[in-house]
C-alpha cells in the first residue's frame, strides 16, 4: 500500500505510523494512507526561512519568472499522468483538465506578467516619487521587497492541482519559499505533482516543501513575516484566523471560501434568445463540472418570476442528459464527488435546503451510474431544487458542496440584488442579459457583495471563461462569507507577498537606494552621448542635453498641413487668442515632441536599437511661435533582460523653454544592446 511521504527540510519523511485510509472515489479500494507523525513542522518553516527564502531573494523577478515558465513546461509534460490520477478523485477528463491545465496556465500566466510587467530586480518600486519639502530636496517612494518567511497554503480538496500552484506562483515570483499542505482527501494527487516538482530540479531547494497529513502544531511557529493562504470552509476560515499565533503576529491570513454564489438572468433573456440558452447551459455546466464541488459554483440561480417555469423545465431538460458514472468512460459527463463522507454532507445539507424548497430534478439518495457502483464510489445525481418562498433563510445561508442549485425568482433588479446580498459575500455572480441597462443596475448592485463578475451574453460567450472560472490576471476572492481575502490577481498577488516599505530621502540617496533616477539628483553629462553607450556601460543619471531650437509658424503651420490636425488654437490666431489657456497660436504638443526628438536622438547606427513608447506624457506649457526648446534626456531606469542580448532603458525626458519652464515631461522608452560577446 502507498503511504504518501512529506517533503521537508530537503528530505522525503515517511510517517512513523500507519496512516488514516484513502479511497477511490470511483471504486471504494483504499489507494493510499495519510500521516504527518514524526514531521517537525518548526524545523520545515525554519528550512524554508533559512534555505530556500535567501536564495529565491537573490534572484531577480525575471529570473524567478524564468523558472516558472520552466516548471510549467516540465509539468506540462506529465500531464497525462495526472490526469489519470485525478480520475480517481471523481473527476472526469473534462474536470481533470479544468485542473490540472489551469494550474499549469497559473504558471505560465505569472511567468509571462514577471517578465512582462516587473523589473529585472530584486526590489519593485512602487508608485511615483512623492515630494515631501518644498526645496526638492527631501522625497519620498514606497518599495515592496520579499517577506523573509514561508507562504504557508492550506488547500481544499476540490482542485488538488490548481490549488497549490495558484498560490505557488505569485509567491515564488515575489521571492517568498511555499509550504503546501493539500487536503488530505485528494493529497495523493498533490503528492505527485510535488514529486514532478522536485524531481525536476528547476525550483531552488527550500522554495517548495509539502506536508501530507494532519498540520498538527503548524500554525503554531509561524512569525511575523509568515504569509498564511487558505482555501475552504467558511467555518475553518473563523476557526484559522483567530489562532493565537496568527493573531499574536498580525500573521497575513487570505482566505477564500465556500461561498453562495449566485447567476441572475436577465428580463430581456426570453426561451429563443441566445442569453436564455446561455444561462441554462451556463448552470448545468456549474452544477456537474467537477460534480459541483467547486468554491464558485451557482448555488442561487436568480430568474425573473415570468421566467421562472421555462427555466425550471429547460434546466430539467438538459440535467436529463447529463450520464453520471465513471470517468474512464467518454460518455460520462459527471464523476463522484471526491469521498463517501463528502456524499453523506451534501445529503445532510439537501435535507434543510428542502425545508425551504421542493426537489424538481434528480435523487440525492439514488442515481443510476455508468459503468461503477452507485454505492462504493462517491456518486450522486444532480439536484436541482425551486424556492418560489425566496423570504426563507435556508437558500442564502446553506451550501450543499455538491452538484446542487436552487432557483428562485425575483420581481425587478432592485430585488434580485437584495436576494443575492443575502449570501453576505460571495466569490463569484454572473449576470446573464444583452440589457446594457438592467447589467449596469445589478453589476454595481452585487459588487459589494462578490469578488468578481461575469456579464455574460451573446457578444463575449464564444471567449468566456465560464461563471466559474478564477483567471491569474484577475482577483479571486471575496467579501464577508467568501473569506474577505485575495489571490492572485495579477501583480497584486506578487505583491501581497512582500512587504511595502515607505522610504524618506534626499533625491541622490533615494536614487542609489532604488536603482531609478529621481529628479533633483545629479546628471552625468559626458561627451560620448549616452546612446553611443552599450547597455552595461550606461549608468542612471547618464544625460544628453539638446537645443536650443526655435519654433517658428511656419513650423506650426507645416505640422498642421502635413498631419491634417488643423485645431484652431495651432492655426487662427483671432480664434486662439480668445482661448484663455493660450492667448494665441501654439504649437502642436505632439510637434514639441518630434522636435525634442531630433534634438535628443543620435542618428548614426549604435547600441540603440529601437525606441518602443512614451509613457506618462503631460503639455505643461503652451509653446508659442518664437520660443527655444531645449531637452534634456535622462538615463532613469536601466534593466538587462534575461537571455537576450538587450535590455530596457527608461529616459526621464524634460523639454524646457528659453525660461526653463518644463513644457512637456514624459518617459522615452529604448531598446539597448548589451556588448558583443567578443569586446
């Protein structure tokens, strides 16, 4: 028999006794055995601290970003072994798919947003300078740098691969080693995709340890600078959060809960329309996709009353369709629930849901399976119930974690958001209608209530996701019932793993402090022009300075003939003269900037190889006919990029008149070659 081992400390630990039993959720046969005796859980979040937290600190984002991608592409490659493993949870192809392959496109996805949207850095820099004295000489900025702890997971059951990599990545990216402890249900599934992580080599020894099993005195050793992720009960959620460690440390504790989420269909949404068919599609794909154990399932499916019977009788239609049975099978559609004790909580859940409504589809004590024993494994029909009472409790207060939604009409929006705010905080609602209007009412009425919102109709269903669907770009999360926490979320899920830090400095201390060129510091003007310079030998602070040149009107009327943006104020002086920003004919903004361009740029061929943007571009001073600009160009940020053999350079560009006064401030964007591999 299998006895699934911990990894901790750099070492894979047998349990010193024999285990609690875990089964096949298709057949009933006991697959593997579960304990966590003899791990020292102190000693695994010292070896996190210790080990792996310096050496993912000295790498830089892109770096970090480098290795995931790499670990998505090893798992990548295995992923028909988990597969087959996750059809013993219950799942089916489909369902295995949903996590296995999004867990893997977490990777992916925060590889790309760290190569992409970070620095090739250790230290993110966070925000615009922000200037404390009148003189320019005391500034501050925020900085985020890793936590010097262990991003401690605590995962459900219901994605045994999605989950712990969802949590890994932004962790990782962020510089921050990941204990996983995967719900024991499904851990034998975890087990093995922290095998494949190890066995790998990719990830630094000490980023990744996993305990199978009880937790034990766990939470008991975490510090101030331990991260906590749960995914869960809403129940356990309260009971983690005021553990006296996590409290006594002000320990960060996300959680993300079961929660009753709920899809409203829209009025406009009439039997023939394409939202109508959306809608019921929509819920019998959340009620059977891993058998409806899933934290964002439709739990209250919100109808207008007209509606309320075409919905209940094309729902029924299509659950009809719908073969439960086992998953090797290619004509199942839905699996087991993943254990015979999740059956018997469902059950238990079902009997106070029908105190409040009736049953209008299927038997939660019978169902006829294909191919397995409708007994041994974990199987049960989808049931779908109708509560026309939507005043009762029950429905917004009791969640059957299973392949269970209750429908139940609403008079008007105004209703339909009350009725949904009853669940006290969901992780996800969906708002199914091609009404712009009626959308707008019930969007910003759920939105305090739910974490994410999906409108859903005939223009974005062929790319939707789903209602269910937590994407790495976007926050997965939610209010009250929901947990109150975040995950993911793009850079934001980076970002939750470090810590913020508010810097006070004069301009020259902060520049060498952030590595990014703040105004009021020193410039290094030189005879050789900064673009002549290869990446490497630039240095922050290296400048060119342009100029001066006279704008005259025949410039200004050049521009306007030759780019046909012939605005009053750049050519009929009457008409500008009466505008009370200008008094006169000005020039084009975007004039001002070709011009500080021919005065910055170095034409012959050299290390820049392109300019790719401007970004924060602000007209500060009109420029009238007459003036002489000058631009001065600013080496502010420079970052080699991982294996290629250039790097980004951000210029801090400030182009002045025969007064000095800024009259367009803006970043130049370039391209830079580092030296040949032979100078």
């Amino acid at each position: 028999m299998v006895v699934l081992r911990s990894y901790v400390s750099g070492s894979w630990r047998a349990p010193e006794d024999e285990g609690a039993p875990l089964h096949d959720a298709v057949t009933g046969e006991e697959i593997a055995r579960i304990s966590s005796a003899g791990v020292d859980m102190g000693a695994a979040l010292d070896h996190g601290r210790a080990v792996g937290g310096p050496v993912l600190r000295e790498l830089t984002f892109h770096q970090r970003a480098a290795l995931l991608k790499a670990l998505a592409s090893h798992l990548r490659e295995h992923r028909e072994e988990l597969y087959a493993l996750s059809a013993r949870t219950g799942a089916t192809l489909g369902d295995s798919k949903f996590d296995v392959d999004g867990g893997i496109g977490v990777l992916f996805g925060y590889a790309s947003k760290g190569k992409r949207e970070l620095p090739n850095d250790t230290v993110l820099v966070e925000g615009a300078v922000e200037p404390l004295g009148k003189g320019g000489t005391f500034v501050g900025q925020h900085l985020c740098t890793p936590s010097h702890g262990v991003a401690v997971q605590i995962n459900a059951f219901n994605f045994p691969v999605w989950g712990p990599l969802e949590k890994l990545a932004p962790a990782f990216l962020a510089g921050m080693p990941s204990l996983i402890k995967p719900a024991s249900q499904t851990a034998y599934l975890t087990a093995r995709l922290v095998e494949l992580v190890v066995e790998s080599g990719i990830l630094p020894e000490g980023s990744v340890q996993m305990v199978c099993g009880d937790p034990r005195d766990l939470l008991d050793h975490l510090t101030e600078q331990d991260i906590v992720a749960f995914t869960g009960s809403a129940s356990t959620a309260r009971l983690l959060r005021t553990h006296p460690a996590i409290v006594g440390n002000a320990v960060r504790f996300n959680a993300e809960a079961d929660s009753l989420n709920c899809s409203v269909l829209g009025p406009d949404a009439a039997p023939g329309t394409p939202e109508f068919d959306l809608y019921v599609k929509q819920l019998v794909a959340e009620m059977t996709v891993k058998a409806g154990q899933k934290c964002t399932a439709i739990r209250r499916a919100l109808v207008p009353a007209a509606l309320i019977d075409a919905v209940t009788e094309a729902v029924q239609e299509r659950l009809a369709r719908v073969t439960v049975g086992n998953p090797a099978d290619p004509d199942v559609r839905m699996g087991a629930l993943a254990t015979l004790d999740q059956r018997e909580e469902v059950r238990r859940s079902l009997k106070a849901l029908t105190d409040a409504g009736r049953i209008v589809f299927g038997d939660p004590e019978r169902v006829e399976v294909k191919g397995a024993d409708a007994e041994r494994g974990a199987f049960m029909s989808p049931v779908l119930l109708r509560a026309d009472d939507t005043g009762r409790a029950e429905p917004h207060e009791v969640e059957a974690f299973g392949p269970v939604s209750t429908l139940m009409p609403y008079a008007d929006a105004a209703d339909a958001i009350a009725l949904a705010a009853r669940g006290r905080g969901s992780l996800a609602g969906s708002v199914v209608t091609a009404d712009a209007e009626f959308a707008r009412d019930v969007v910003l009425g759920l939105a305090p209530w739910h974490g994410r919102l999906l409108v859903l109709n005939s223009e974005d269903a062929k790319e939707s996701t789903g209602h269910g669907s937590p994407l790495p770009a976007l926050v997965h999360g939610g209010p009250g019932r929901a947990g109150g926490g975040e995950e993911m979320g793009g850079i934001r899920g980076v970002v939750h793993h470090m810590r913020r830090t508010a810097v006070q400095a004069g301009p020259a201390m902060l520049t060498a402090l952030t590595g990014r060129w703040v105004p009021g510091t020193d410039r290094t003007v030189t005879d050789e022009h900064p673009f002549r310079k290869h990446l490497e030998d630039l240095r922050v602070g290296d400048t060119a300075v342009g100029g001066p040149r006279v704008v005259t009107l025949d410039d200004i009327a050049h521009f306007a003939e030759f780019t046909g943006d012939t605005f009053y104020a750049h050519t009929d002086e009457e008409a500008a003269r009466k505008n009370p920003l200008f008094g006169g004919r000005v020039a084009h903004g975007y004039l001002v900037v070709s011009f500080a361009a021919g005065l910055f740029v170095e034409p012959a061929p050299g290390p820049v190889l392109a300019n790719y943007g401007l970004e924060n571009l602000r007209f500060l001073t009109p420029v009238k006919p007459g003036d002489e600009l000058t631009v001065t160009l600013t080496a502010k940020q420079i970052s080699p990029r991982e294996g290629a053999g250039y790097g980004e350079v951000r210029w801090d560009t400030d182009v002045t008149n025969q007064d000095g006064a800024s009259v367009a401030k803006y970043d130049v964007l370039t391209l830079v070659a580092k030296r040949p591999a032979h100078d």
